[in-house]
C-alpha cells in the first residue's frame, strides 16, 4: 500500500529527521508506528544511522511493528525482528534492520550484548514504544536501559499519555531523550526542585506554584504533541452513567471493609492490611465479589453489576458491546451469565487468539466481547463494528482508561461512542468516577479521596 502522508504526519516526520531527540506525544490513531518507520527509513537511505532497536510492550512488538512494515510499500525494504521467545538468540544474530523487543527482556538483551564482548554496539536509534512504562526510574526495566542511553545516536519516546499519573511520570521518558538536561539527573532532585509533598501519608507531590509552566517549557524543545480531534474526523463520544444500587447484605460488607478495613465474608476473615489494599477490596466487593488472602479463592457477594450490563447489552439490541472486567471474578460471573463461549481478551490468551478475537470483533461476528482494560489498552484495534463501551469495572488509572476507550473511539469509527460507566452508588466507584471528571487519577489522590469519603459516610 502507498503511504501518503496528511500535513501533521509530514510535520512530525521532518521533525523526527531534523531531531535527535523527539518525544513523539500522538493520541491513538495519528500513526505513531508509521511516522517513526518512514522518518527512520529517510535516515538510512542518507547514511546517517542503519538499525534501529525498538521497545514495545509485547502486543504491539509482535503485531502493530511488523505489521506496518508489511502494510507500507516504502517501508516492505526493512527487515524486522521480534527479539521473544524460544528463537529470539538466532534472530538476535540476524541483525535485521529493525529490531523490536519488550521491556522485561532487556535484561537478556543486555546480558546477550555483553557475551559478545567486543563486537560493536548493534543500533544506533532508540524508539521506546508507549514510554510510560519508563516512567519510573526505580523500575529494573529503567534502570537496564539507563547506563546504555548514551550509545544511541538518536532516541525518540512515543506515547499519547505521557503523564497519566501527573507531572512526576515524565521524569523517566525525558530522561531517556536528553539524559537528564531538562529535569535533573535523578527523581529527587525533580521532586525537589519543581513538587511540594502533601496528601495521605506525605506521598504525594504536588508541583509548587509556577512549576507546571516551568516544566512545559524546559521540556517543549524535546517533544511534539498532537490531539487526535485536532487532526481526525471522530464520532462524538457520550459518556452515560448507569447507577446501581448494592443489595443490602453486600452493603454491609462494603461498610464493614471500607469503614474497619475487615470484612467477614463465608466464615472466613478477609484483611485489607492498609488503606491502599482497602481501596482494591472496596473496588472488588462494589463490583460482586472478593479475593481471600492468598489471592487464589474468591467469593461471590453480588450480581448488581451484571444485572445492569445484562440491561444495557439488550437495549443495544444486537450491536455489538465490548466490556470492561477487572478481576477474574468479574469474568466469571459475565462469563456465567452470557455463556461460557463468550469470548474475552484477557491473562492468558495468546497472542494468535488475540488476532482471532479481534478480527471477528470487526468483522461484526461478536455481539459482546469481554475484555480486562490492561490487556488491550495498546496494539489492538476494535473500532470495526462495535460503538459502545461498558465499564462493567471501573479504573483510576488514566492511560489504561482512556487508551481502553480509544481501541473503539478512534479513525475509522463511524458511529457514535457511547461509553456506558456501571457505578455502585455510595462506594468508591464514585469517588473514582469524581477523580476521572477531575483528570487526577493517581493512587495518591484515590486515597485522599477515599478518606474525605470516609468521613461523609
């Protein structure tokens, strides 16, 4: 297929070329992958750089790269390689023109570098797919990238959320393009310079009067930002709140966790250790069921939820619906009701399976498709056949959030999106329902919220 660039991908194509360094901030559907593929193509053909190492979370390195390489004819030249599984040493001595591989295996990467003590280093472009996951620079994955940045002669991030969880999330991705020029070498000295602590326990840094602008501007040189309603013909996106009402006896329950942290369901003792613990049982009893310690048994407490899911997927009458779960107590008791066959993407399906799923979802073959928001907030298109969404779970998690909503709301779509949120009134669904109207959705804030909830009741 012939690539013809719209105007905003030639602009952020030349700045790819003309740039070094470039944080590529694209909402989904503004093509990310074939953006940085072609800018890294021109750069071959002139000679000034010849591979590219590529990581991505494990759904887009197997499908979204190879694919657009296989999709664009100017690109069809490249040779690509998912560095994954059993086969990923003797692809890794193929040396192909892109090489793509997930976070968790840069340990490996890195250790397999090393055993070939004094080849030269392989790549000379860094692209770092959906760079939130480097957002925090304590995390293993940051810390086995960090001491090989500097080998790259270029290096881009690409994400459409870069500070899900506030300002503090960009340390990481920037430091990774200007190895700590903008924000300081270390999160501490970011936090101290820019944040104030406050919140439950002190945990939470709040950026000192000034400090946004401050922030913006230091790191505006090192990123272009693109909204996809600025660029793309999108449907309007409605967002309907379902109320439902917690039958008594389970209420009782919820009171008892979210009010003593403990709770005693089916004779056993279920313990919430601290309040950020409890804030999870909260979520899972106002969704219908509970994990007991250990995480492996669970009980039923509800099928309020459910029921109201049951209501909304009638009144679609056919269309098709995609469901959000959380827990796998959540997809047993959907699976329950709708059937056993309902498909679902979630833990433990494969990737081939996830293809499967998803090309049915489109071609309008599955009336209900279930799926856990994590596991499809990148690398899967859904926006086919079905226009409406139910958050049968709902998550304070504002990447996971808006990127789950965005598998249907985006280029393509053709209908409406009605996005259906399935609250349990006077539970923490509406204390995360207030945070996601806010656009504060970190942890922190969850708890604070969660107290000054607490205290009303």
């Amino acid at each position: 297929m012939k690539f013809t660039p719209h105007n905003y991908e030639k602009v952020a194509i030349e700045r790819a070329v003309t740039n070094a360094t470039l944080g590529l901030l694209l909402d989904p559907g503004l093509g990310k992958t074939v953006i940085m593929l072609t800018a890294f193509s021109i750069l071959k053909k002139k000679g000034i750089n010849r591979r590219a190492l590529v990581i991505a979370p494990l759904r887009p390195a197997y499908s979204v790269w190879p694919a657009e390489v296989r999709k664009w004819d100017h690109l069809q030249h490249f040779s690509i390689n998912v560095l994954h599984g059993t086969a990923k040493d003797a692809r890794f001595e193929e040396g192909a023109d892109v090489d793509v591989i997930n976070p968790e295996g840069l340990s490996w990467l890195m250790h397999r570098i090393a055993k070939n003590g004094s080849h030269p280093w392989p790549w000379d472009v860094l692209i770092v797919d959906e760079s939130t996951r480097f957002k925090h620079s304590n995390t293993q994955r940051f810390k086995t990238l960090r001491p090989v940045l500097s080998r790259f002669r270029r290096r881009y991030i690409l994400t459409g959320s870069p500070a899900p969880n506030g300002l503090l999330d960009l340390f990481g991705q920037i430091y990774i393009l200007d190895l700590g020029n903008a924000l300081g070498n270390y999160i501490t000295h970011y936090r101290m310079n820019f944040f104030d602590q406050s919140g439950y326990g002190g945990y939470t840094w709040i950026p000192r009067s000034g400090s946004e602008e401050a922030i913006y501007k230091r790191i505006q040189p090192l990123v272009l930002r693109m909204a996809g309603a600025d660029y793309l013909e999108l449907p309007p996106l409605i967002n309907n709140v379902v109320e439902v009402t917690l039958p008594e006896k389970a209420m009782q329950q919820y009171r008892q966790m979210e009010e003593m942290l403990i709770a005693s369901i089916e004779d056993d003792v279920v313990v919430a250790a601290n309040a950020a613990a409890a804030t999870t049982k909260c979520r899972q009893i106002a969704n219908g069921g509970i994990y007991h310690e250990g995480g492996e048994k669970w009980s039923h407490i509800h099928e309020a939820k459910v029921d109201a899911v049951e209501e909304i997927i009638e009144e679609l009458s056919g269309r098709p619906a995609l469901v959000a779960y959380e827990y796998k107590h959540d997809l047993d008791r959907l699976r329950r009701r709708f059937g056993d066959a309902t498909p679902y993407i979630g833990g433990g399906v494969s990737a081939t399976r996830f293809r499967e799923i998803e090309a049915d979802w489109n071609a309008g073959r599955l009336p209900i498709l279930l799926a856990q928001p994590q596991s499809v907030a990148h690398g899967l298109n859904l926006q086919g056949t079905g226009a409406a969404v139910i958050l049968q779970s709902l998550t304070w998690d504002l990447e996971v959030h808006d990127q789950f909503i965005r598998r249907v709301w985006r280029q393509g779509q053709k209908e409406r999106v009605i996005v259906h949120h399935v609250v349990a009134k006077d539970t923490i669904d509406e204390v995360i329902m207030r945070m996601v109207a806010s656009k504060d959705r970190t942890q922190r804030a969850l708890l604070d919220a969660l107290k000054l909830h607490l205290r009303r009741v």
